[in-house]
C-alpha cells in the first residue's frame, strides 16, 4: 500500500520532534520515549496469553495518565525496536489507543494477583477470542478478523505507524554512520 503524502508528511513531522537515541536498542528508545514524552510510560514483555493471536505490539493508556506499551517478548534486536517504534508512531501521530488493557495480560503495576490455575489460563485464552476482539474492538491489535483488516481507517494507521518505525530505524542508520564518521569522536573512542 503505498502511503498518502498528507500521511507522509505527518510523519516526517512527528520524526523532526523525536531525538533518536544512539545506539538505537529496545532499552535506548524506551528510555528516549520516556524522557520526551510527558507522560509516564511502561513496558509490558510477557508472553502473549494466546497462542492463536500473536500481535507485535500494544499500546494503551490506563486511569492514573500512564501509558503501557506491551511488545512481544518474541520480537528482540531490530524487530523489538520495529515494533516499539511502530506503538510511538501510533502515539506521535494521533492514533487512538486500545481502551483498555486486553483481557489475559496482567498490568505489572497492580497489585499482585493470586498465581492462575490452569483452568483460568483457559479462559482467558478463551476470552481474548470473545466477538468483541474478532470485531477488532481492540484496535491496534492485528487480529485475523478479515472486518478489521477491510477498515481503511485501521489499515491506514497501522501503514502509518509501520511507515514510522522503519523511518525512525533509517535515519538511527545515518546517525550512525555520521557518528562513524566523525573524526573528532573517532579519535574519542580511539584514546578510550
Ligand atoms: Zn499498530
């Protein structure tokens, strides 16, 4: 899908605000993400309670003015940082959140909850596939709800937001290369 140039623009828009770390790590953009934004900002990365569903990221904020980002513990090194760039792409541009945490994965700030027999794991693997996350009322999340796919208002945010963390990823590229480049902190590292 090639992605409009008023969406192209809001993009480039959002990246010039942004001051991406170096070395760009999964660790590095979150502090990052955490000292530009002025809200608070934690991330999830337990394993994803269904097996069925397997999203690459999650982004919904909760009562207190927190932000929670959930990344697939599956996703490490450039795809890790891809899909956290990708949930700051849907926060910088304007994207609206799930609204509320999806059912199965637990928010590591509250109270500790009793340890789950089995059976209750069943059911909230059974939950998540509940009419209303088919219907992709938790937007954000990729389901193979072939509806949702069809919205080309979620098929244009999620272009957007994919659109932003591979650009965020390309100019960390040249970044780093004009970090290489530069003779002074050449000779920094060179007398380290
Ligand atoms: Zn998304």
């Amino acid at each position: 899908m090639v992605i409009p140039t008023t969406s192209r623009q809001r993009i480039t828009d959002a990246l010039r605000e942004f001051v991406i770390p170096f070395p760009l790590t999964v660790d590095s953009l979150l502090q990052a993400m955490q000292d530009q934004r002025d809200r608070p900002l934690i991330l999830h990365r337990e394993a994803f309670p269904s097996k069925l569903e397997q999203p690459c990221g999650l982004w919904w904020p909760d009562s207190e003015g927190r932000d929670h980002v959930w990344i697939n513990p599956q996703a490490v090194g450039v795809q890790g940082v891809q899909s956290l760039a990708h949930e700051l792409g849907h926060m910088l541009l304007g994207h609206p959140p799930l609204k509320e945490l999806p059912p199965g994965l637990t928010d590591p700030t509250a109270p500790a909850a009793p340890a789950m027999p089995e059976l209750d794991e069943l059911m909230a693997e059974f939950t998540l596939l509940s009419p209303a996350f088919l219907d992709g009322s938790y937007l954000g999340v990729r389901t193979r709800s072939r509806d949702v796919r069809r919205d080309p208002e979620y098929i244009l945010h999620e272009e957007e937001a994919e659109n932003f963390g591979s650009q965020l990823r390309r100019r960390a590229m040249v970044q780093g290369r004009d970090h290489h480049n530069n003779p002074l902190l050449d000779r920094l590292h060179r007398n380290l």
